[in-house]
C-alpha cells in the first residue's frame, strides 16, 4: 500500500507510515473530504446603517472582505496487522492530532499543494471495518472535526 505514502502530512509526518492511517470516503467514489478541504469559508459580516429616512441600509464604499474561522471534518481510516498495533496505533494517532504542536496542526495534501493551520475539535466513535478480537488485519474508520481559525482560503 506505497500508494498512501505521502498523500497526508501532519507537522511533517507522513500518517500512513507513522500511523496506518489516511483519508477515506463514506463510500465508493464518495469526496465528502476533498469537499471538505475545499469549501471556502464564509465571510465576515459587513457593518450597516439603517437610517429610516434612506432606503435599504448603507455600507462603506469599500468592503474589507474577512474571512471567518470554519470546521472542517475528515473521515479517516486506519489499518493495522494485529491488534495490539491497532491499538496502540489509533490511540498514539487520536494523541497525537488533541496535541499537535502547542496544540496546532499543520496539515499538507500536496496533490493539492494546500496547507491548513487547524486544531482538534472533537472525534466520532469509530467504525470498525474488522473484527477485533480476531487474527488477522484490523481496521477502522472515524470522522474528525477541526477548526481552520485563519481559513486558507
């Protein structure tokens, strides 16, 4: 599975190699995560006058467009040989991601040559695609939410 090296980063760590974890859909063909990334934050409001003896209400001449903060949640999946390492991975992977560096990640998709500044929010209970308790492959799927506070975009 060399083919999920490299695609997430967070604070410079590859999270298939380091983990056995890396993003995942719902389903086939699914881009609940690349729409995720992708949506844009909304603005700030604009501050009006609503003077009653004018129509509508009146702003500024210029508009000094800000974006504000946005959640962004990701669906993960993780995979281990046996399940002492799925456990110790996944716990060592959710430390991980409510740590960060001071608290922050910093996440990079370089198909994308996008960086998101985010911190960790809250995680769903996961889903697990395997049996634990017995031999063999493990693996699990979760929701993420993070918070970007100064959008990318």
């Amino acid at each position: 599975m060399d083919t999920l090296e490299g695609l997430v980063m967070i604070n410079g760590t590859d999270i298939w190699k380091e983990y056995g974890a890396f993003l995942t859909e719902e389903k086939k063909g699914g881009r609940e995560n690349l729409t995720a990334i992708m949506t844009p934050s909304r603005t700030k409001g604009h501050v009006g006058v609503d003077i009653r003896e004018h129509h509508g209400v009146k702003y500024s001449d210029v508009l000094d467009v800000r974006n504000q903060e946005r959640e962004v949640t990701l669906h993960f999946a993780l995979f281990a040989s046996t399940k002492k390492e799925w456990l110790a991975r996944y716990r060592a992977f959710i430390a991980m991601l409510k740590q960060g560096e001071d608290g922050w990640l910093t996440f990079f998709f370089p198909s994308l040559d996008l960086t998101m500044r985010m911190f960790y929010v809250n995680c769903s209970g996961y889903s697990s695609l395997t049996y634990l308790w017995q031999k063999g492959v493990h693996a699990s799927r979760f929701k993420i939410t993070f918070k970007e506070p100064d959008p990318s975009f």
